[in-house]
C-alpha cells in the first residue's frame, strides 16, 4: 500500500538516557512500528546506514534491547558545507511480554530497515471459545 | 574539515559537532534549498567535488529516481510499507508516501559526471565539479 501523501520530515530523535556516557556522542532512536498477529509480534526499525553486521537485539529479563552502528569512516575526508540531520549509532527498547518464545526470533536487514518477528508462545496464542 | 579517525569515538562526536555547526548553514545561497522538505540532505564537499547524502531508510532502488540538470538535482521517489491487513498495530512511527525535491547546488557542476549509491537506506550522490570551475594555482612570476 502506497499512500500518495507527501512525505513530512520526521525529527530525528536522540536517546535519553539514565547513565551518562564518558564520550558525549549523540545516540538516536529508531523510528519503530510494531504490529501483532496471532502468531508473532513484529517490531520494524528504521536505521539508516546500518548493515546487518552492524546491528544487535538481545531479549534479557523480557526486555528487547536493539542497537545499531553506523559506519562511520565512510565520512572520511568529507567537510560538511551544508547540514539538515545529524548522524549516529541507534538505540532502543522495549518492555515485552514473557509469552514470547524468546529463541526463535527471527531477524532480517534490508535498506536500513531491520525487522524482528517474535513468535508467541503456544500457550499465548488467542483461542476461541464456543459458547455452549 | 573533520578530524583525524584515530580514536573512533571522539571522531563521532567531533563529526556530531561538524554536522551540527553546518546545519542550514547559508552556503546554498537564499531560497535554493527548501530547508524542511523531505529528505533531509547533507552536503559535504570533497576536494573539489560535492557528496550530497540523504536518509532515505526502506525504500527500493527502483522506487527511487535522480535527475540532473544545470546545477540542479532533483531527488524523487516513493516509500511503500505493506503489512499484514490482519495485524493489529501496536505502534506506528514509520511514514510512507511519496517525496520530490530539487536541489540546486551554488556551484557549476558536470551533469554527466554524477554518480550515485543507494545502501542500506542511505543515498549517496556524488557530484564532480564542472571542469572549468576548479580552483587553478597562478603560478607567481
């Protein structure tokens, strides 16, 4: 589905963050949906610049953490002249429930944009119950 | 200029604040550069050429088209996301649509001569500087 609207620049916004940093980088957020079918939650991130051997997600204590890492060296030798964004590694994450068969995620990169499928658990699977 | 990259972490944040004292800065001259439309655009320069990049994350090459003219790029294209009908969404920040801009760079440029790279969700255009409108050392008699 393409809708014909006109593209709207979204801010690029940056983590805030708990602890600070010893080096003062800027870190961003990815730009996220995330959907649900009876089989799996999706969760698709934005991160431009970042190629698959570049990025992480890891599930600790039903939290989904994903970071990303943007080559930067291949800004080597280049002098800004004009800016409207900024640029740096991605971070995010997100509270999940524990019905999540946290083994079996899957990941997939392509074009800066990563997808993860976490399969539910069985038992976590949506039943329909007849009346009877 | 952006310094050395011995140290990759302070190189980040020494590019941060490159980028950052560069933002909308008037070197695209009054008007040419319509701050605020979609995509967001970098221009650096690199010796005598310019390296335009843009943020263009999950868009197909194909959906994607580049035009030069004069001094003039124009950047066009269209972002499709396709879920599952059937999915209940949870969050939804991504936007999708179609997006044209045009650029025009205070510089004579070789139209015949731009390059372009599309990977992973980053477009990279790189636009070699007329022949005739490169700096030339006048050798001193």
């Amino acid at each position: 589905m393409v809708s014909h609207q006109e593209l709207q620049v979204q801010e690029k916004r940056e983590v805030e963050k708990k602890e600070e940093t010893t080096i003062p980088a800027r870190v961003f957020v990815p730009a996220t949906d995330i959907f649900e079918t009876d089989q799996a939650l999706t969760v698709v991130l934005e991160m431009p610049g970042v190629d698959k051997e570049s990025v992480s997600a890891s599930v600790e204590n039903d939290i989904l953490t994903i970071e990303g890492r943007i080559d930067f060296s291949k800004y080597e030798g280049l002098q800004p002249v004009y800016t409207e964004y900024n640029i740096g590694h991605y971070a995010r994450s997100f509270q999940i429930s524990s019905t999540i068969e946290q083994g079996k995620i899957a990941a997939d990169m392509k074009d800066g944009v990563m997808t993860l499928v976490l399969p539910k658990a069985e038992k976590a699977k949506p039943r329909k119950i007849s009346v009877g | 200029m952006i310094p050395s990259f011995g140290d990759p972490f302070e190189a980040l944040f020494a590019m941060q604040r490159a980028l950052d004292a560069r933002l909308a800065s008037d070197w695209m001259g009054r008007g040419t550069a319509g701050t605020g439309a979609y995509p967001p655009i970098n221009i650096f320069q690199k010796e005598d050429d310019l390296v335009v990049i843009l943020e263009l994350p999950g868009i197909a090459k194909k959906d994607l088209e580049i035009q030069a003219k004069e001094n003039t790029i124009r950047i066009s294209g269209r972002k499709a996301i396709n879920y599952d009908e059937r999915a209940s969404m949870h969050r939804r920040e991504r936007v999708s649509g179609v997006f044209d801009r045009t650029v025009s760079v205070p510089i004579q440029i070789d139209p015949n001569g731009i390059k372009a790279e599309y990977r992973d969700g980053v477009l990279a255009i790189f636009i070699p500087r007329a022949e005739g409108e490169k700096p030339r050392t006048i050798p001193i008699k």
